[in-house]
C-alpha cells in the first residue's frame, strides 16, 4: 500500500488535524531506517531480486513486528490519503516484541539485544505521542476523526483502547 497524500510538509492538514512536520519528519525517517536495513540485508545474504524473501533471521523477525507497529500509528495513508491509525494493532505489535525480548534474554548477541531495546524505546515513545495528539485532536474536534469498528486485517481481538472503543481512526 502507498501513501497517496498529496499534501506538502508545509500544507495544513485537511479537516483541523495538526501534524507538525518534526512527526512527518520522524516517520519519513523511520521508513528510510527500515528501508536501509532491509537492503543491507539484502546486500548481506546476495539476494538477486526484490521478489525474493530476506533471511529468515532474528533481525528480520523484529523488523518485521517493528514494521507493523509503525504502520499502525499512521505512517500509512489508505488510498483516499487519510492517516489510518490502528493503536490496538500497533500495541499488539510491540507487545508481541516485548515477549520475544523476554524470552530471548539471555540468548541474543549484544547487537541483537541492543536493536531489540532500542526498536522496543523508540516505539513505546512514539506510541506515546500518537496517543496524546489522538486524544487532543478528539478533545479539540471529535468529528474530525473518524472510528472504524473494523479491525485491521490480521489483528487481534484485543480490548478496545481507552479512546472510544475502536479499533481503528481514520483521520481525513
């Protein structure tokens, strides 16, 4: 799936949403990050094509889970271009994460440990974040952001968060 906005960094958000360009510009980043480390695995295992798999190995794994949690704190338009947040799905993400860091401890490689706790921080603080513009962006206009009862495909059903019950906001 692509990211149809087709706004610019500067433009006002449609609808009274304000995403400052500091946030923009962490997930442009963190997609670069991601982007960068799967072609250096990639460059690692001497793939031939992008429509061969990358290794099956423990950075894959947390990448992967990393990738999803990401998704759903809005880094990923839907094709009419609003901002889909699934905050169920990304805490389900990170939670899956936590449990594999618990029951690797011990097991991993200092480098494996490490990107594991710091994938682990950066994405409990920018769940953090999202959470709080949610819930301020609610509080200020409610009809500016839009529930969706739906659950994403694939995931969990898991306790409706605080913010209204659904699983997904859909923010044009």
């Amino acid at each position: 799936m692509s990211d149809t906005t087709a706004t610019g960094p500067n433009d006002p958000a449609p609808h009274g949403l304000h995403i400052d360009s500091d946030w923009k510009a962490q997930a442009e980043a963190e997609r670069a990050k991601l982007a960068d480390q799967e072609a250096a695995m990639r460059a690692k295992a001497g793939e031939g094509g992008a429509d061969q798999l990358p290794p099956a190995e423990f950075r894959s794994l947390v990448g992967l889970l990393a990738s999803q949690a990401v998704m759903g704190l809005g880094t990923m338009g839907d094709q009419q271009g609003r901002v889909v947040i699934d905050l169920e799905g990304s805490k389900f993400a990170m939670d899956l994460l936590q449990v594999l860091a618990e029951k690797t401890k011990g097991n991993l490689t200092p480098e494996e440990s490490g990107e594991l706790d710091e994938v682990l921080r950066e994405l409990r603080l920018r769940f953090t974040a999202i959470t709080r513009m949610v819930a301020e962006q609610m509080a200020k206009d409610p009809q500016s952001v839009r529930m969706s009862a739906a659950p994403a495909p694939g995931a969990a059903a898991a306790a409706p968060p605080a913010a209204g019950g659904a699983s997904k906001l859909i923010i044009p």
